[in-house]
C-alpha cells in the first residue's frame, strides 16, 4: 500500500527543492525518494530533496536540515534550501526563534528570516554561513605541490590536469582555455575560476570533468564567475550530484570569498545568477562569517504516495 507523504515545493532564485517535515512524515530512504521526486518527467521535478526533521540528541537548535541532491547524494549544505527551511518551519509553525537556529550537517547556523507580502508569511532571509573554510585538505582536494594545510588560490592547471580527469589529448587547447582554481568550501566544496563572460563558459562541459576529477574525493562544485565591478558579478555553478542549477547559494558565497581574496571584490557583493540576485558580505578575515541574503519562495504544496518498492 503506497504511503502518502505532504511536500511542499519552494525555490531560492529558482534552485528548487521538495520539503518533507520528517516529524510528520519520517522517511526510510531519503536517498531513493530524493531521485524519485527530483524527476522533472515522472516526479514532482526539483533540484534535489531537503528533510526538515527534529534537532539531532543534544544539539541546541530548532530545526534539522538534511539535504539530498537529484541523484540521492547527501549534501554538507544548501545556502538556498536553508533560507526556505526558515520559511518552512516558521510558516508552519515549527518554529518562530529569529534568528532561527538550524542543524546541518556543516554546523548549526542562524537564519534571520523576514516577513513581507500579502500574506505576511517569510518572504526573505539572511543566514550567518559561518567561516569559509580554505584549507587544501578540508576542501577536500588533493593539489599536486599544494601542502595539505595551505590554500589554493588561482591555481593554474595544465595539462596533466585534464589528462587526470578524462579529457582527450589537446582538449583544453582545443577549448581555449587557460583557466585557474581558487578553492573554498562553505560546508559543500568549491572551485572557482574566473571568465571573462559567463554566457559562453564552458559551464556544460568544463563542470563535469572538474566534478568528477580524482584531485577531489568527494567530487566539488565548479563555479564560473564573471567579475562585472568591485561590487557585481555574475555566477554560473555546475552543482555535483545535480548538474548546472539556476542559482547556488554556497557557490555564490565561495566565489565572492575567492574574489575578495585575490582582490577583485569589495567586502559587499551582488552575484547575479540566471535565477536572480543574492548578496553576499564577506570581510576578509578567515575566521569572519560569510553572509548571505536571498528570498525563500513558495511553488506550490500537494501530497504524493511513495510506493512500496521504493
């Protein structure tokens, strides 16, 4: 007999995502219902899956995060699912603490969530993303002549580079490119690289070998940015276990921490993305918080059963 589950569906800049209340609705296999309900052909169509369940025995927050990507792999984090969380929980009910205290699994972070609209429901939210952590090995990345402790910043690479990740003889000559990594992890990882127009990146055949390249055992996110001024620039993100994606809130938080670093950026930037604006503040110090600001938006509600086999 199919059990039939309550979802929500809500997107930060068009990174969309289903929200389960796991309290109500607990889930066996998050994993497998992540790819079901993440098909935009046979499923509710989403980005990936985010359980809002219970704080973990001996955590002080008030809600927990879990976060599945479209093909059932768990995330450290989302910056665009926890902004809809606050709205998810708040909404609901759940919660009204402001700022709100959620448990991912890069920490417990504080969401400060505003209301607006008609309804005057949760239509914005800053969240304090904690430090960027930069590092090599807590990336983590393995960087030929990079020591484990040090970080890796506009780091040019060659052709071994794209020999290690699969790509034919010639292919990045072929392609034009001569590009650099800058690396940063905001809970979920990143490698940066700077381009001189996003539109003709080469988002769609770049992101995948970089995803999948051995330097990196947990597989990272590529990130292509585009410097417009001190204070705006353009992001596109080719997402690990998702593909490319309208907007990434970690990825836009990695490549301003990039930017700032290498001196490009001011310590307050817009990142455009195909889904819409975030603002990013930054200021400068490894140990300072990055923080991010975005709109949590609601797509519609339904209840879906959840087969047997699955």
């Amino acid at each position: 007999m199919n059990s039939p589950v309550d979802f929500a569906k809500m997107h930060g800049l068009g990174n969309d995502y289903v929200y389960v209340d796991g309290s109500q609705f607990p889930v066996d296999d998050a994993p497998a219902l992540a790819r079901w309900v993440s098909d935009r052909h046979f499923g509710v169509g989403s980005d990936g899956l985010i359980m809002v369940e219970p704080v973990s025995p001996g955590v002080d927050a008030d809600v927990r995060m879990r976060m599945f990507n479209a093909d059932g792999s768990e995330g450290m984090m989302c910056g665009n699912g926890i902004r809809c969380v606050a709205k998810f929980a708040v909404d609901r009910g759940i919660s009204d603490r402001n700022p709100l205290r959620v448990e991912t699994r890069r920490g417990v972070l504080e969401v400060a969530w505003r209301r607006g609209g008609h309804d005057g429901t949760v239509h914005e939210a800053t969240v304090d993303m904690g430090p960027p952590i930069l590092a090599c090995a807590r990336i983590p990345a393995s960087i030929p002549g990079v020591s484990p402790a040090a970080a890796v910043i506009d780091h040019a690479l060659d052709a071994n580079f794209w020999r290690a990740s699969g790509a034919p003889a010639g292919w990045e000559a072929d392609a034009g490119l001569e590009p650099a990594l800058t690396l940063v992890s905001m809970g979920n990882p990143h490698a940066v690289q700077r381009v001189d127009d996003v539109d003709t990146a080469p988002v769609l055949t770049q992101g995948p070998l970089i995803e999948h390249h051995p330097a990196f055992p947990r597989r990272v996110n590529a990130g292509f940015m585009q410097i417009v001024s001190r204070s705006l620039i353009r992001l596109r993100v080719y997402e690990r276990g998702a593909g490319e994606t309208l907007a990434c809130g970690t990825g836009a938080c990695a490549a301003v921490v990039a930017g700032i670093r290498q001196g490009w950026l001011d310590h307050k930037v817009d990142v455009q993305t195909h889904g819409g604006l975030l603002t990013i503040e930054w200021a400068g110090q490894p140990d300072s918080p990055v923080r991010m600001t975005g709109p949590a938006t609601p797509v519609f509600e339904g209840t879906i059963d959840i087969p047997d086999d699955l």
